[in-house]
C-alpha cells in the first residue's frame, strides 16, 4: 500500500467544512468580510493561544485578544508581601530561594513583591496529568531500578545479616536498604511540580507575573508575564530543560486581581475549547483550506470549564463569563455545552443570558445536543428563548475526509442530534451546520488538529458563519440586533432531504441548514423595516393540563393522553411583542403587525 503525503491529498476542504453554510463563497464574493471587525466570545473549557491557527486573523491583527478564567481554578493567593534582600533573593512559598533577574522593569514605587505557590497537576488538564505522572513514574523507575539493583549486589556479594560482629551489622546494613528501597517503590506516589508564584507591579503601572517553572528559583528562566489582554504574551509550564524530561507543551496566560492579592493562571480544562475556536476562526496563511468559518475574526477565550471538575461548566463561571464579555466587547458568544434541565427556559444564567442578548445586544449561540433522535432531548441552555440552538449536519462531501466511507451516501441531520420541541412546546433547535471537524487543539496534545463531532462542533460552524454576517454589515456601517439576525437565519435556512429522501424533520433540523449568503440578502432587503428588531413572546396555556406545556408555555405541545385522543382540545394563546427597552415610544406606538398561529 502506497502511502502519499502531498499537501492536496492531506488537506480536503470538508475536513473543515465551509461549503454547507455558504461560507466559502460569500469569502469568495466578500474577501474582507470575513469576521474582520467582529470579536467573538467562546465559552468553554478555555483556548491554547498556542495552538496551530490561533496566532493572527487575515488581516494580521492577533487572533486571540484575552483569555479569561471565569472558573477559580487557576487562581492562586498571592496576598503574602515580601521584599528584596539585598542580593537580589526573596524566599518563595516552597522556601525555595527566588533570584530576581537585575534586568526585570522596575516596581512601581511604595508596591512590594507578592508570593503564592501552585501545584501543577492543579492547573493541568486531566489527560496531561497522566501522561506527565506517566513519564515521571518511568524516569524515577529507572534510576530507583539502577540503585536497587546495585543495592542488591552489593548485598549479595556482602557478609549474611547472621554473621558475627562488624560483618554482621554491615550484612543487614545492606539488607535493611535493599528492604526500604522496595518500601519507597511500592510507595510511590507523584504530587508533581510545586511553583512559586510572583507577582509585582511595574513602575509603568503594569502587573507582572512569573511562575518559577525552572522549580530552582531561577526566575530568569522562566517567562515574565502581563496580563494577556495587554501584551498578549502566553508562558509555558516548563523548565528550560524540560526537553531532557517531561515536556508538557502547556501553554498559561495569566491575570492579575484584587489589587495583587489574587493571581490567575488561566490554563485550558480540555481540548474542546480550542477545538472550537479552531472552527470558529483559525486562520492558516499556509494552507487556506484549513481556515475556520470566520478567519478575520478576533477570539476572547471565557474558561468556563472547572480542571476541577474536568472541564465540567458551572453557573458561576458562566454568569461571571457573560459579565466579562459584555465588559470586553464581545459581539457574538459560543456556548458548545449543555446540560438536562427539567424545567426550560428559567433559572439564573438564563436571566444573565436574556440580559446579555435582549439589552446589550449579544448574540448568543449554543449547542443543541446529543441525545437524540427522541423528541424534547434538547438541553440547556439551548432550550432558553434567548440562544440560538444548533442542530449537527453532515454532508456528503465531509463522511469520506472525516469518517473514512468509500461509497458516497446522502447528506444526513446525525441521528444523535438532539431533537426539540422543549417540554414547553418551543422549537428548540433553531437552525443546523455541519456537525464535524478536523480543526486544532491544544500543544499539550501533542497534535496539531483533531475530529470531532457532536453539536458542539456544529454551533461553532454556525457561530463563524453569523460572524462572517455581521462582519459584512460592520464593514458597511450596518446596524443589527439578535431579533433581526436570527430573523435572516431563520427564515433564509435551507430545508433539506435525509437519507430516504423526504425532508428533515423541522424538530431535528430546526428551521433549515444556514446559509449565510442568503442570510446577508435578506437582510440587505428587509433589514431597514421599521419593525425589523421586533421579537415576540408567546405564552400558551393548555386546558386540563398542569405540566410544563400546560400553563405559561411558549407554544403548544399536545403531548397528553387526554389531549392526543380528544377530538379537540381548547388552548389559549397570548403573544406579546418586544422592542428594546430604550427603543422610542413612538415606534412602539406604530407596532401593528397580524400573527398567524400554524402547526409545525
């Protein structure tokens, strides 16, 4: 068998699929509208600013622009103050002596230096734990192996522990290290690397950070750090010579709060979050057909999974992730997570999220799920009115690249998509795209790209191809809100055939697979309406029924025995119209618009 490794036979396009969406050829059409102009927020188990693709956008801005722990878990106290002895030492946490480089920026007058200490396998992620115990376990096995072998012929050339006098004691001298050598072997056990911490203020104003990585006080050797959103400069968790023992390739950015007392070390959870961002906007000078959706966009990395809880998300995180990308700008956010809720559509983040797409104006993109094909399997906060839920696709052209198929077979919604409609009667999945890709992770995997599949890949797709949208509108000087782009998306979505030939149904595929070409015509045609930004809620209530979709529900789901076998079944329906709450009074007093109720 022939092997060949030119770059056309390695790189296929729907490794990183762009063509579903129509995103290759509004680039093709629109070459500056490619996410230029737009931030994008991913939250997720944070990004490797490292990583192949995530250094530059198209036009040579840097691709990532922060990164933020929203979790807790890279944070380290640094409240100790503490400062210069006169030789240029201070005594680290560890009681490790720190050298202080002569040639570091100055502090900044009346500041002290600030200590804390951190345990590696704190901040690494799961997978690179192991590997890193891994190593280290086969570096002290073989010298724990060279001294108890000689240990052992030493005392099997040596006098018996029986024997008398000097010869004796020296007999279980050596017997008794043989005995605790074992002992040490059998109780091994790795707490891995222990890093001192510093952390300064420099004369300029600006906090500095250094992670004694060398574990020998040599700061020197290691990276001196400001925050990542001003300099945007990353470290990595390795020696200088860590090529001679366990390399980890883990990239840190870092961040300074509560005025020095509290230091972040912002590390990814997993590889997830760079994989996203990958298919969102990595940017390949070199190999084009490799991009991201959007390449021209700029990326803020929002860690909301916990290395804590591997990778897992929590309510926290996530609120506090909203708060910090309103705070930095970001126009569109990426939620590839998900979770069973039982009731839809209520609790704390989704009241944040509200806030954040309905005032501020954020669009919010989200997974739909994995636990199809049975109805009402969506998850949070997909099932929220406020996101737009993505359903995963997958096309033709990406099953021979990605899955390895010989015979072409028909474009197919993956059967373990999750399905709406939510347990309120609400479409749940708003649109679909392609569900699959080839796209970078993390160094510490060491791999440059990885497959993946799942709705969370196939939200990111849809989030690069809205991005590539209001690029083009910024780039015009075009006004948007989340009402009239989900509006274009939605109603501009192609419905498709499954693999018998009959449509998707509208509960998998939701409104249609996006097409961003369209999307952007449509707009260009109805996006100046008066009433363009109006979004509506509807309130459904069933009668004789007391579950979810029977009081206050978004739509009607007659799902009951005593409603799928009565003749008729009376329901009534409110639907209220919204406009932003600093939308003029006037354009509230002109709304008047008919809604007409139709059956999906």
């Amino acid at each position: 068998m022939t092997v060949t490794t030119t770059r056309a036979a390695a790189h296929e396009p729907a490794e990183q699929p762009k063509d579903e969406i129509g995103a290759s050829e509004f680039i093709r059409k629109y070459p500056s509208y490619d996410g230029r102009g737009i931030i994008v927020g991913v939250f997720d188990t944070g990004v490797d600013p490292g990583a192949p693709g995530l250094q530059t956008t198209s036009d040579g801005k840097p691709k990532m622009i922060d990164l933020v722990d929203c979790t807790g878990s890279g944070d380290v106290d640094t409240s100790k103050e503490t400062e210069l002895e006169a030789d240029g030492t201070l005594k680290g946490l560890s009681g490790r002596s720190l050298t202080v480089p002569a040639e570091w920026p100055d502090r900044a007058a009346g500041t002290k230096y600030r200590l804390g200490l951190k345990r590696a396998f704190e901040l690494y992620p799961r997978p690179l734990v192991a590997r890193v115990k891994a190593e280290r376990r086969r570096r002290h096995d073989e010298t724990q192996r060279a001294v108890a072998e000689e240990e052992r012929r030493k005392a099997a050339l040596g006098p018996l522990p029986t024997a008398e006098g000097e010869a004796g004691r020296k007999g279980a001298e050596l017997a008794a290290s043989v005995s605790a050598l074992d002992a040490c072997d059998k109780a091994y056990e790795d707490g891995g690397p222990v890093y001192d911490v510093l952390t300064y203020k420099d004369e300029s104003g600006v906090w500095r950070v250094c992670v004694d990585t060398s574990e020998r006080g040599a700061l020197g050797e290691a990276a001196l750090l400001a925050p990542f959103r001003v300099e945007g400069k990353y470290g990595t968790l390795d020696a200088a010579d860590a090529a001679s023992g366990a390399e980890t390739l883990c990239n840190f950015a870092v961040e300074v709060a509560a005025d020095g007392a509290r230091t972040t070390l912002c590390v990814d959870a997993g590889s997830h979050g760079t994989h996203v961002a990958g298919i969102i906007g990595a940017h390949f000078p070199d190999a084009p057909e490799l991009n991201g959706i959007a390449p021209g966009c700029q990326i803020v990395g929002f860690k909301i999974g916990d290395t804590r809880l591997d990778g897992m998300e929590t309510g926290t995180a996530l609120v506090r992730a909203l708060g910090a990308a309103i705070e930095r700008g970001v126009h569109i956010i990426n939620l590839s997570f998900g979770e069973y809720a039982k009731v839809d559509d209520i609790g704390r983040f989704t009241a944040a999220a509200n806030l954040a797409v309905h005032k501020h104006g954020l669009l919010f993109v989200t997974s739909a799920g994995n636990n199809g094909p049975a109805l009402s399997t969506g998850g949070a906060p997909g099932t929220s009115s406020c996101c737009i839920a993505v359903g995963a696709y997958c096309s033709s052209a990406m099953m021979g690249p990605q899955y390895s198929l010989r015979a072409k077979l028909a474009d197919i919604q993956y059967t373990w998509s999750s399905r709406g409609p939510t347990y309120d009667g609400h479409l749940n999945v708003s649109v679909s795209a392609p569900g699959g890709a080839i796209a970078p992770v993390p160094n510490w995997t060491l791999q440059g790209r990885q497959l993946m599949n799942g709705t969370s890949m196939a939200s990111p797709n849809a989030c690069g191809g809205i991005t590539l949208l209001l690029s083009a509108l910024a780039a015009r000087g075009e006004r948007w809100s989340p009402a009239s782009i989900r509006r274009a998306i939605e109603t501009t979505a192609l419905r498709t055939p499954n693999a018998t030939g009959s449509a998707v149904e509208v509960w998998a595929l939701g409104r249609g697979l996006l097409q961003v070409g369209a999307a952007l015509s449509w707009l260009e045609e109805h996006g100046g309406h008066a009433h363009c930004d109006v979004r509506f809620e509807l309130s459904a209530t069933t009668h004789g029924c007391s579950t979810a979709a029977g009081t206050g529900a978004r739509g009607v789901y007659l799902r009951e025995p005593q409603h799928s076998s009565a003749s008729e079944v009376g329901v009534d329906v409110f639907v209220r119209p919204r406009l932003h709450e600093e939308a003029p009074n006037a354009q509230r007093v002109s709304l008047d618009v008919g809604v007409t109720l139709q059956p999906s």
